[in-house]
C-alpha cells in the first residue's frame, strides 16, 4: 500500500510554499530597498567628504557656509547639491562659468556609496558587527579625504593620520588581533617605506607616506601590509608609465603616493582574504 497525499494536506503543503515565498521576497525586495538607501546616504557622505577636503585646503570650516564652485565661487542652489542629480542636471560643468565640474564628485559618490553597502554586507555575512563596520566605513572616509587633499596639495596632514591610528587601534582592539601580527605588519609597512623615504632623500615618496603605513599597518597586520604595498607599487607604476606615455607628466614630475597606498587599502577593505590569496600566488601559503 502506498501513501497518497490526502486534498487537505496537498492545500497545506501549497500554502506552506506560498508563504514561504513570499516571505522570501519580502526580504529580497527588503534588503535591496536597504542597500539602496544605504548607497543614497553613502554617496551623500561622499559628497560632503570632497566639501571636508576642499575647505581644508583653504582654511574654512566645513560645517559653515553654502558650497561654492571651484571656478566662479557661485554660490550652489539646493538641486545642485544633489549627488549625481547635479552632475547630469548640469551635464558635468557649472551652470554660471560653464567650467568642467571635478570627475572626483560622482566618483568619490559611488565609492563611498559602494563602501557603506559592502561594510553593511560584511558585518551582516561575515558577523562582522556593525560597530567594526562602521569603523571600516569611517577609515575610508577618511583615506578618501586624504586622496584629495594628496593630489591637491601633495600633503598627508598629521590631523587626518591620527583619527586613522585612533579608530585603527580600535578596530584591531574589537577584532582581537594579534599583537605580533600587528608588530610585523609596522615593521614591513613603516620600516620599508622608511628605508625608501630615506635612500631616496625624500625624492620618491613622502614622509606622510611613511606615516600613513602606521595606521595601515596596525589594521592590517603583516601579510595585508605586504600586500597593500605591493599593490601600491602596481598600480603607482602603471599609472606613471600611463601618465609618462600620454605626455601627462615627465620623468621629473612629481606624482604623490598617498593615493596609490589608499586605493590599495581600499582593494584589502572590500575583499578581506585578498592577502590570503596574494601569499597562495607567492607560493608561501
Ligand atoms: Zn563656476
């Protein structure tokens, strides 16, 4: 005798899946809508960070006073500050001066957009916790603000590197990382760029650069610090050969470093088992 599913069972089994379902795509619709959101209010922290950047580089207060443009110092009405709105609404250049806006706006939007949903999905699939998080977020944020300011003025100021060392302290404290790894990861990081710094009297890199590898060294440990440098290094060296070859700059122009460093940082930050992988390709894993 075999079992056949009586009618009130079959109906009770498809209802099951039914509300299952649509559970199901609650949450999905749910989690986009949040990761939207998320990305929204990180492109507009991306926004304000470029306004934190400019006004440090002429002395204002952030917090005070309407944003201006760059060219004209036209005074920018509220549509205009709308992340990416504005760029497409003012097809990329200021409404008064007809000036090219900075490519850095809608590109320092997404980045820092993608930062707040990729720090969000760690915390929440790699139990991560969402002060860690948070923290992850606030260091690029405020690597983001150094870019800038690096490229600009070829300067990493102390006050920027102290609140990178002081929520690095934090994070390692929350993730409990080990104080040999973090020891190793300042000796490689500091020590190297150092001897750099120095063999070259200053000429190749800067000792803000130097000083940027304590922070990067203390959150990333031994292997993360060998693998931002390399990193650093790559992508320094086929952007100078690009610049080189497109007559951009010439052997004696001077190209800061600090970026290279922080997009570095930012590859270990979205893909953690980066150095993981890099020490497997060296073949010392
Ligand atoms: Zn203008």
């Amino acid at each position: 005798m075999h079992l056949v599913p009586s009618s009130s069972g079959a109906i009770c089994f498809l209802i099951n899946e039914i509300v299952w379902h649509t559970v199901n795509s609650m949450f999905t619709v749910l989690a986009g809508l949040v990761g939207f959101f998320l990305f929204l209010l990180g492109s507009c922290i991306g926004s304000f960070l470029l306004v934190i950047a400019d006004r440090y580089i002429s002395h204002e207060n952030p917090f005070l006073g309407r944003s201006k443009c760059d060219y004209c110092n036209k005074q920018l009405v509220w549509y205009e500050l709308i992340p990416y709105i504005s760029f497409l609404i003012q097809r990329g250049r200021c409404s008064s001066c007809k000036k090219k806006l900075s490519a850095h706006y809608p590109l320092y939007e997404a980045l820092c957009g993608v930062f707040a949903v990729v720090f969000l999905q760690q915390a929440v699939l790699l139990g991560q916790g969402i002060f860690l998080a948070s923290a992850m977020f606030l260091v690029a944020c405020v690597l983001l603000i150094l870019i800038r300011i690096d490229l600009l003025l070829m300067l990493l100021p102390d006050g920027f590197i102290w609140v990178l060392i002081a929520v690095s302290c934090g994070i390692a404290g929350i993730a409990h990382a080990p104080f040999s790894d973090i020891a190793f990861g300042l000796l490689a990081g500091v020590g190297f760029l150092y001897v750099l710094w120095a063999g070259t009297g200053g000429a190749g890199i800067g000792f803000g650069d130097v000083k940027l590898m304590i922070p990067f060294g203390i959150l990333f440990g031994f292997r993360g610090t060998v693998t931002l440098l390399f990193l650093a290094f790559f992508i320094g060296g086929i952007v100078g050969i690009l610049l080189l070859s497109t007559k951009k700059a010439g052997a004696k122009t001077a190209i800061p470093f600090g970026p290279f460093l922080a997009i570095a940082a930012f590859a270990i930050m979205l893909i953690p088992d980066l150095p993981h992988r890099f020490f497997q390709l060296l073949g010392v894993e």
